[in-house]
C-alpha cells in the first residue's frame, strides 16, 4: 500500500507548486546529501521524463538544489537555493535526457568533491514521497521514511549474518533487509531498515567487521 494516511495523500508541508516535482525532489536531493554525508563540491544532475520536460517551471532545479543543501521541504531558503548553492561554492548542473525510464519523475545525481563521489538515482513518486533506486550501481528501494543502515561490503559467506548479529547484539530489529551485487564475488550492498536508531558506536562496530568497506545510515 503507497499511502498509509491521508497527510500522505494531501502531500507535506512545501514550497512550490507541485508535491512530485518540488518537495519530491527536495527529498530526493536532501537523501543525496546525507548518503554522501558532507556538503558537496560538484553535483551533476540528470533529469529524465517529465522531470526533463517541466523542471524550470516547476521548481524541480531549486527543490533538487535546496535538498543538496540539507533544506527541509518546507524551508523558505528552497526557493534561492540555487543562488545559495552558488555562495557556498557547490557547483550544480543540470542535464536533460530523453533516454526512457520505468518512472518519469526520475532524477540522477552525481556528488562529488576532493575525497570521492557518489552516485544516486531516485525518482519522486508523488504526494511528496520519493524512493531511491540506485546508488553507486546497485539496485536498491529506499523510501526514507525509516532509519536504513547501508553497508557496502565484498560479497562473501557470512557477512550478512555478522552484520545481522551486530544489530541483535543492541537489540535492534530489522524490519527490512535487501541485498545487491553487481556480480558474484565483488562489491555487494546492504540496506536494511530497522526499528531503531543505529548509534555511531554500532556503525563503527560493523565498520570494523572483516569484508566491510563503508558505512553509513540515512535517517
């Protein structure tokens, strides 16, 4: 079920005309950012569909810039985001593809800066909700709605279960788990959700954990 209560039917709490190409997009953006987990440089983004088509007149550059800021969708510095973006030195660019796409609101985003770069492809998928469906390369579904704890690591026996353990350990639940590679025997990503917070302690324990590269929770 897409909707669980009526406010996410109506939308959130926004600035600008549309809750699929504005606070859709700001969440989209804002997710970019704290996967990357610091404040980028460049950013090159890829719009598709209707996204592509309608994003100047809709806000989608400013939502998408504002979220890359760290604004909420109800921040009123969304609608000079790209002015702010400018001030603090974070270079943003927009493309437009017309490749096809399964969902038309679909963005690409491309972080960089001077200690790597992280890709992320997510799609707003209306009342203002979006989900991230790819990062890096892998194949994932994120909503954003619960605390997911992604952990890129070597595809090997036993290391969902040491992870898993971690988590039972503090007495924290799954609630959902998926598992993604890019081919047997090289990088795989999990992302899990849980019912709880994962503290920094946690995350440096499974950081530490053998066959594990990185670390990070979006909350």
């Amino acid at each position: 079920m897409k909707y669980r209560t009526v406010f996410d039917i109506i939308g959130p709490v926004m600035i600008g005309p549309s809750s699929s190409h504005t606070a859709g997009a700001a969440r989209i953006g804002r997710a970019a950012r704290k996967i990357f987990g610091r404040r980028p440089k460049r950013v090159t983004i890829t719009l598709y569909g209707s996204f592509a088509k309608t994003y100047r007149g809709h806000g989608t550059d400013i939502a998408l810039a504002g979220g890359l800021l760290d604004f909420d969708t109800f921040d009123k510095r969304i609608v000079n985001a790209l002015d702010i973006a400018r001030q603090e030195g974070v270079e943003i660019t927009f493309r437009e593809s017309e490749e096809l796409v399964d969902h038309p609101n679909t963005a690409r985003l491309r972080l960089e800066d001077e200690e790597g770069s992280l890709e992320v492809v997510g799609v707003s998928i209306g009342g203002g909700k979006m989900e991230i469906v790819e990062l890096n390369g892998f194949e994932l579904k994120l909503s954003g709605n619960d605390p997911v704890l992604l952990v890129l690591h070597h595809d090997q026996y036993g290391a969902v279960a040491r992870v898993a353990t971690v988590l039972a350990i503090h007495q924290i639940n799954i609630g959902f788990m998926q598992v993604s590679r890019k081919e047997k025997g090289s990088q795989a990503l999990m992302s899990i959700e849980t019912d709880q917070p994962v503290e920094p302690d946690v995350q440096e324990e499974i950081r530490n954990l053998s066959g594990i590269h990185a670390v990070t929770v979006l909350s």
